[in-house]
C-alpha cells in the first residue's frame, strides 16, 4: 500500500517554496543595501569632519580646491578613458562582418559573451575609466601648478626657454601624452578584440584577413598612437636636461651632440609613419607604415643607442675633460643656483695649530657664549628637575633658541613640558586621557653657557607655574609633538572645570584645573557632530558621555608638522619644529619647503639621506624624496593653545611659492605682518642647511675642471660620538660665533668639512660652513646678512684635526683615557656630549663637554668635565674657562660663560706649555689616585683570576678609594651614588571615573 503525497507538498505545489526563496532574496538585497549606506555614511562623516576642521581653521578653502580639482580630474580621466573605449568597441561591433565563417572555437566564445555582450560594452569602459579617473585625480597638482605657472624669469643654457617651462610645462604636456597614449592603446586593443571576436579579423594558413572597417579602425587608432609617440619622443630632448647619471647631471656632450638631434630626428619619423597609417587606412595597402615602423624601430636603435655610445666612446672618453668642461660648468652654475649656495662667500682661512697665550681676547664675546650644554643628552636631566609627575614629559632631543636676558642675546636650550599618557597605568580611563588630561604645561629653558657647581643645568624658565627670564605668558600646551590623539575640552560658564592644570607644589594642596577657552577644534554642539566623532575615532563615549555638551571642542591633529602639512599640502615640512615663547604665546615654528625634481642642469639629491645625521633617523617622504631645487619660502607659526596656523612667505620671491598662493589665495600672509619677536626666533633650519651642505661638498669648486678631478671633494664627518659600528653623519649645531666677515658674534649654524676619500678617523679639516640664522628684532624686516653662507676653506696641506681625529685624541691621551675609565669601572658611567668647533684664536676650537651619570634606576646625566683642543694640545677641566685659560698657556685672554660657576677650585689639569697635551701630569694627588687604582685593578684582576674573594673584596675597597681620591683631587664631585630627582613623581589624580 503506497502512501500519497500530502496534499500542501511542492511535488503538488512547485509555487510553495517561492515565497520564502523570495523572501530570502528580499533579505539579501535588503542587507546589501544597508552595508553599502553604512559604509557610504562611514565614508561621508570622514568627509565631514574634515570640513569641519579645516573650516575651524579658517583653510576650508584649501580642502575644497583640492577636492574640486581632484573631482574635475576625476572625471576628465574617466571620460577620457571611457568613452574612446566605448566607442572602440561599439565601432568594431556595429560594422561586423554579417557573414563572416568563423571557427568552432570563436562560435563557442561567441555564444558565452553575446548574453554579457550589453554588460560588457558599458562595464569595461566604465571600469578602466574607473582606473584612469583615480590616476588622473592624483595629478591635481601638476595640472594646478600649469595652469597658474609662474615664470623664473631665468633660461636654461641649452634650449634658452624659462626655467618654468621645466617645471611646470614639461610635466603638464608629457602626463597628458603619456595617459593620452594608454587611452589609444587600450582602445586599439579593445577594437582588435572585438574584430577578431566578431570575425572582422580572421586569420588563415597563409594570410590575414581584415574587413575595411576594421583595417580603416585599427590604421587610425595605430596612426594616432605614433602621432603622440612622435610627440613624447619630442618632449624627452627636453628631459635630457633633468636626467641623472654618468659625470654631470643634465645634457652632457654625447646628449647635446647625438642624443637631442637623435630624438628631434626620431620625432619626426614617428610622424611620417603616422601619416603612412592614416593614408593606409584609405587605400588599403599596409606595406608603406609596415616598412615606415620598421625603419622607426632601427632608427630608433640606431639614433636613440647606437650613435650616442659611439660619441661617447670613441670621441668624449679620449678628450673627456676638454669636451665636458662646458657643460660641467652648466652644472655647476645651476646646481647652486637651484640649492640657493650660488652667493656663498668663500673665506681663504689659514688656521694656526699653536695655541698661545691671550690668544681668543678678539674672540671674547664668542667665548663668553660657548653652548656646553649638549641639547641630546640632558632630556633625562630635565625630566628628572622639571617633570614633576610621570604623566609629563620632554622629548628626546632638545631645541636650541635664544632670549634676550638682560638687554643680551643669551643661547638657551628648551623644551615644552607635554603629555605622557602612557604612564597613567590603572588611570587610564577614557574619561581621564579625554577629558582630564588634556594639555602639558610651560617652557623649561636651560642657559646654554653656564651649568651648576654639580654640574646640572641652570634654569632661566622653569617651575610650575613657570617662572623665570620669559615673561608672563599662556603656559598649556594643548598643542604639541606628543599631545594625546584627541581630547574633548570646554565646557559651559560657571561649571567646574574637569581639566588637569597643573599638580600642586604641597602633597596637602588641591591640584589646579581649568578649562579651555580658545577656539582650538570643531565644536561638539549637536547629535551629528557627536555621532560623527564618535565614528572618526570609533568611541561610543564620545557620544554618550556627560562630559561632553554643547560648549565641547575636539581637538585632533594636534602634531605641528601634520597640522602645517594639512593647510598647505604644497610643502615639505622640516623634520624639527621647535617651540618659542612670542608674544605672550607659546607657539611652534615650523619651516616649510618648496621643491622640484625638474630643475634643469641641477643634480638630484635623496632629501631623507641628505637629512638623515645622530639627531635625525632617515624619513620616508612620500613626496619629492628627490629633489633638485629647494627653498626655505614659508615659516608657520601654530599656537600651543588653540592651534592656530599661521603661513608666512618667507621668500616671496620663490616662483613656486607665487604659483601656489594663486592656486590658494590668501591663505599665507606676507612676511611683514610677522611681530618682532617672532622674527627674533625664527632660524635657519637645519634641513635646508644639511642638503646645502651635502651639496656644497662638491660644489663648493666652481671650475670645470677642477671639479671634473675631484681632486677636492669633500664630505660631512661622522658624528665622533656615534657608534663605530653604525655611524652616522654629525649633525650641524646652532651656536653664537664670529665668522671672519662678521662685525660681531651671531646665532649661526654651522658644520664642517673633511676630505672624501680615507678613513674618517685620518682625515683633517678641509672646510668650515656657517649660515647666519640671526633673522633681527625688527618687526616684518629680515636681517640683511640672514642666510648669509661662509665657508672657511682651509689649505690643502693644513694639519687641522678633524672631528674624528680630535675626538680619538681625546680618547687616546693617557691620563684623561685612565680617568675616564676608571669612571666608568664603578657604578658610573661617562657620556661624551657634541664635540663643537669654533673658528677662534685664528685657528679651530674644541669643545666637548662631558656628562657622568650614575647607573641606578633614577640617575641621570650630570656636566662633570670640559675636553678642548686647538692644534695638537688638549685641556681637561671642570669648567670651559679653567680648560681654555689651561689650553693657551694659563691665559685665554677671554672668558667662558661658565667662569663664574661656583666649584671647587681645581689644581689644573694641562700644562699649558705647548707640549702635545694638555692634561694632569702636574696634578700630584691627582696622579697619585690614579696610579694607585691602576694597582687596584690589577690586584683585583690578579684575585679573581685565582679564586681568592677575600683579596678580591680589599683591591675591590682601595679601587673604590682611589676612584673617590682622584675626584677630589680633580676638584669633582663623588658620582658613586644616585642622585635622587628633585621632584619624586606622584600617583596621576583620578577624575571623573
């Protein structure tokens, strides 16, 4: 007996199941299309909060340029590439063969596509316009820069067009000919697919058949294509004055003589294959463009290749020198030009190595203000005086600035005390790192000549609340290099403040708070703002927190470079932004960078390697890493409260800076509306000065032929205190000297220069540059000798010492070596600060300042010891005035700042005679000490090697003994202990949960 179907089964009702297929369809559309608003409302608050900063900021111009121009180009390379690819396609299958005999294989394929054929003619456009439409909207700047180029108002020596031509033309018409040329590649290949699919192309034992639709298509596509070929191949005669490699950079001999005549020459047999394809479209013989592209190829080979190798072989390399030596001197010319060194004043300096009594009394301002404060070893030492609580803290590598204490320029090293929010530990609620703690507080500035009786800094502004030489001024650092990602601050008249000001002095007190009343971010003042946020920096408490209302600002890209890089994307920002109180305002100084890569006859030079030195890690720049034209043109001002970006043209004068202000107008305000005391801080920045100087290296010789030789080259000494086995170049150092041709000391930046070839440590001095960086107190008004570059070339046969011939010298003299490392024997160790160069006494001075530190867990670096040198003498003393008045025969002549620090008397450390050192062989007690711990060391070496621990412990007390011994003697300090921090952090305060 069989059972049968029950009577609601989809056997009997196959339409029973489509309700829930149906419904399950419904879901899945309805899922995707909630996905894609998700993401689209994702995509739009990130959008709209950026309109909102920049808007805050009063730049919503820039972004809006930006994005206008991108959209426009977006659209022009989609249209551009999409529609000859439709029309490509809809051509070659419009005009088919209604008949053609196809194969078994192309019928199969036929059958797949035709269903997608609809799909496909519209879909494959549109996806490589797609692709071609984000291409074209990457090169905005390009076609901005074009289209309000400015003119340089120089020519180049080869072709005599405006050097603008190169900068902005030249890559404007070889983009647009090159995208111009992918369109009508691809075209052309989607027609030849599209033939040969529908049987317009069909392919015999013995020939090829193409349909005279097809073949007129392809000629007209591949006459076009060599048209714009011909064009490229015209505009690269041009790029030869760009192109890097062999002797020169730019056109050389070869180029001129066979390369550019080999280009205009292939140019225009490019052009007359075109022609033959266009005729041959017509006529239908395809013999003329095939011989026409056949002779292209070979000429191609033969002019392109051949003909320049044999120039340069057989008639260049035999008389290369002679031959060269005018296009050489091109590059010379324009390579200093490009670098901005083409002023530089070459200063003969015949350096004496005798150091002789009174020698620096000419030289007694520059003495008077030697910096024997090392900015990257003393960070320690001012987190341990002046942090005061572990959520504070100072960054690795100080500044060097300057103040006016006392009606005189005084060499300060600074720092901004900022946020370290990763040291809150079980505090480190959201409520506390937004809300609570919000800002770092005050300036601490060390004076960069003088130090303390043991040897730490002495504080012209230091303290909380901040006291001293600067003034009154607003101390919160809500904006700074280490500020938290974003904090949520202000809050509503007559509430009570919930921001963290400043911790109290007394364990008793009540820490101060306050509340922000700039207008340093978007405001929080709505459900949409809120909601935006909270998905920007994917925080639901930004949403639902109480702490936030309608008074709240969110303060984000905080960092001043970022914020600078932002407002004006043209530039390439300075990797040290530096802190300066102005105007009763603390404010970061950020130097901004106009560069080019297509400077003509100007060599080409890696930014990150030629920045990259102890103080600064090679960066990756995204951007022009290779340049071969720079300038200083913009200096921006952001203020550490509200984040205020402020753009100055520093050098109006710059074409490209003048482009760029017409593509954003009135977003940099011109040089005079900067203040007094903002041009008192503003600097010559190091990384100009370091491409400047990398550059100079070679080019500081201005003869063809004596460049040709390198028989003078030169390059930046390694730092002598880097490590041997990963050395890195030392770093150019602000100081106030007197360079020959000065009326009196200036802040400068200097370094110096060795030979190129040979060990570092055997090189002597070859060159000294020096900038002024001194930019004057005169409100809007630069100094007449700012950036003025000298450099000090010494005689090829002077024995100056070099950077790392001193310092091994230093190292290797026996009595400071002995003492040293019996420092470094006990709990101690010894740290070796910048070793500075000096053009006084009518020679080089030395001067290394040395730090000792102990080694327990809350020590930091202590000035113990002054090492100079001049010529062949050294000195070792406990300040730089007892070592200067010991290295010239008891008497400088001049006066160190560090003169009056109150030590202890020492017995004298050198001779002073004129003999090769300067030491403590005349130190009895002294040399007593050390003899007796070298005995010490030895017995106790002698001990342990034998096993026996009772005369290992007594040579281990008499070392101790001998080591306490010759600090006295030396007129120091004991270093065996910990020194204590002044200020012993406390728990962070809790807020609000």
């Amino acid at each position: 007996m069989t059972s049968s179907p029950a009577p609601n089964s989809s056997a009997q009702n196959p339409g029973a199941g489509r309700p829930a297929r149906r419904s399950r369809t419904v879901i899945a559309i309805a899922i995707a299309i909630i996905a894609v608003l998700a993401v689209l409302f994702f995509v739009f608050t990130n959008l709209y909060t950026e309109v909102l900063w920049f808007n805050q900021l009063g730049f919503l111009s820039v972004l809006t340029t930006q994005w206008i121009a991108g959209g426009i180009m977006f659209f022009v390379g989609f249209f551009a590439m999409a529609i000859p690819v439709f029309v490509s396609i809809d051509i070659a299958f419009r005009f088919r063969p209604v008949y053609a005999k196809l194969n078994s294989q192309l019928d199969r394929y036929q059958q797949v596509v035709e269903p997608l054929r609809r799909l496909a003619a519209f879909g494959i456009p549109a996806l490589l316009g797609l692709f071609a439409g984000v291409a074209a909207a990457t090169r905005w700047q390009v076609v901005l820069m074009y289209l309000n180029r400015t003119s340089f108002g120089q020519t180049d020596p080869q072709f005599n067009l405006d050097i603008s031509f190169y900068i902005y033309d030249l890559p404007f018409w070889q983009s647009v000919v090159g995208f111009a040329s992918a369109v009508v590649l691809i075209s052309g290949l989607a027609a030849i697919a599209t033939s040969y699919l529908y049987g317009a192309i069909r392919f015999g034992q013995r020939e090829v058949r193409i349909s005279k639709t097809a073949r007129i298509q392809i000629a007209i596509t591949a006459g076009i294509y060599l048209l714009l070929q011909g064009i490229s191949i015209w505009l690269d005669q041009f790029a030869t004055l760009t192109s890097s490699g062999g002797l020169l950079t730019g056109a050389s001999y070869a180029d001129v003589n066979a390369t550019i005549p080999g280009l205009q020459i292939l140019s225009g047999i490019a052009i007359i294959v075109a022609i033959l394809f266009f005729i041959a479209a017509f006529v239908g013989r395809w013999r003329l463009p095939v011989i026409g592209t056949a002779l292209l190829i070979v000429s191609a080979l033969i002019l392109g290749s051949l003909t320049p190798w044999v120039v340069q072989r057989f008639q260049v390399d035999p008389s290369e020198r002679s031959l060269e030596a005018p296009y050489l001197q091109r590059n010379i010319d324009m390579t200093r030009d490009a670098y901005g060194v083409a002023d530089v004043d070459t200063i003969p300096y015949d350096a004496t190595t005798t150091a002789e009594a009174g020698a620096l009394r000419s030289d007694a301002a520059t003495t008077s203000s030697i910096r024997i404060l090392d900015p990257a070893l003393v960070s320690s030492t001012f987190a341990a005086l002046q942090q005061f609580r572990q959520y504070y803290q100072f960054p690795t590598d100080l500044n060097v600035d300057r103040y006016e204490v006392n009606g005189q320029s005084q060499d300060t090293v600074t720092a901004v005390r900022d946020l370290n929010l990763t040291q809150l530990g079980t505090s480190a609620s959201w409520y506390n790192q937004t809300v609570v703690y919000t800002h770092g507080y005050g300036v601490v500035a060390a004076y960069g000549n003088q130090r303390s009786a043991d040897g730490q800094p002495v504080f012209a502004e230091s303290g909380i609340p901040s006291a001293g030489v600067l003034g009154d001024y607003e101390p919160r650092i809500y904006f700074g290099e280490n500020s938290p990602t974003y904090s949520i601050v202000g809050a509503p008249a007559g509430s009570t403040p919930t921001e963290l000001d400043y911790p109290s002095g007394t364990a008793d007190a009540q820490q101060t708070y306050t509340t922000f009343t700039g207008d340093g971010g978007p405001k929080l003042d709505n459900v949409f703002n809120k909601l935006a946020y909270a998905l920007k920096f994917q925080s639901e408490q930004i949403f639902l927190s109480e702490a936030v209302n309608n008074d709240s600002q969110i303060l984000y890209d905080r960092d001043p470079a970022t914020r600078v890089s932002k407002v004006a994307p043209y530039l390439t920002i300075d990797s040290d932004p530096y802190a300066s109180v102005v105007d009763g305002r603390v404010v970061w100084i950020v130097d901004g960078y106009t560069t080019s890569s297509n400077y003509p006859y100007s060599k080409t030079e890696g930014l990150s390697a030629a920045i990259a030195d102890t103080y600064t890690p090679k960066p990756g720049y995204a951007v022009d890493n290779n340049i071969n034209y720079i300038r200083n043109s913009v200096k921006a001002t952001v203020d550490a409260y509200d984040g205020k970006v402020t753009l100055y043209a520093w050098d109006d004068t710059d074409p490209i800076l003048q482009t760029w202000e017409k593509i954003f107008p009135a977003t940099v305000k011109p040089m005079s509306d900067m203040s007094s005391q903002l041009m008192s801080h503003v600097r010559y920045p190091a990384d100009l000065f370091k491409v400047q100087r990398a550059i100079l290296g070679q080019y500081h010789v201005t003869d063809a032929g004596s460049f040709y030789s390198r028989e003078d080259a030169w390059t930046t000494p390694n730092d002598p205190t880097s490590s041997a086995t990963n050395p890195t170049l030392q770093p150019p150092y602000y100081l106030t000297l007197q360079m020959p041709g000065q009326d009196q000391p200036e802040y400068s930046l200097y370094s110096t220069f060795i030979p190129l070839t040979g060990e570092d440590t055997s090189k002597s001095l070859n060159g000294y540059l020096a900038v002024d960086s001194n930019a004057g107190d005169a409100a809007g008004v630069k100094s007449a000798d700012f950036g003025k570059l000298r450099l000090l070339t010494l005689p090829k046969d002077a024995t100056v010492p070099g950077p790392g011939q001193e310092q091994n010298k230093f190292s290797s003299d026996p009595t400071v070596s002995q003492a040293l490392n019996l420092l470094k024997q006990g709990s101690t160790e010894v740290l070796s600060g910048n070793l500075l160069t000096l053009p006084v006494g009518g020679g080089l001075l030395y001067v290394q300042p040395v730090y000792v530190q102990s080694r327990g867990e809350t020590s930091y670096p202590l000035l113990q010891k002054i090492l100079v040198g001049f010529g062949d003498k050294i000195a070792f003393e406990d300040t730089l005035d007892a070592a200067l008045d010991d290295l010239f025969g008891g008497d400088s002549g001049a006066t160190a700042g560090d003169g009056n620090t109150p030590t202890t008397p020492s017995t004298g450390a050198g001779t002073g005679t004129g003999t090769s050192t300067g030491t403590t062989s005349n130190n009895a007690a002294l040399q007593q000490a050390l003899n007796d711990a070298q005995a010490a060391l030895a017995a106790r070496d002698a001990a342990l090697q034998n096993a026996d621990w009772t005369a290992y412990g007594v040579a281990d007390a008499q070392l101790k003994a001998a080591v306490d011994a010759a600090i006295a003697a030396s007129g120091g300090t004991p270093t065996d202990t910990t020194t204590p921090s002044t200020a012993t952090p406390s728990p962070a305060p809790t807020a609000g949960g």
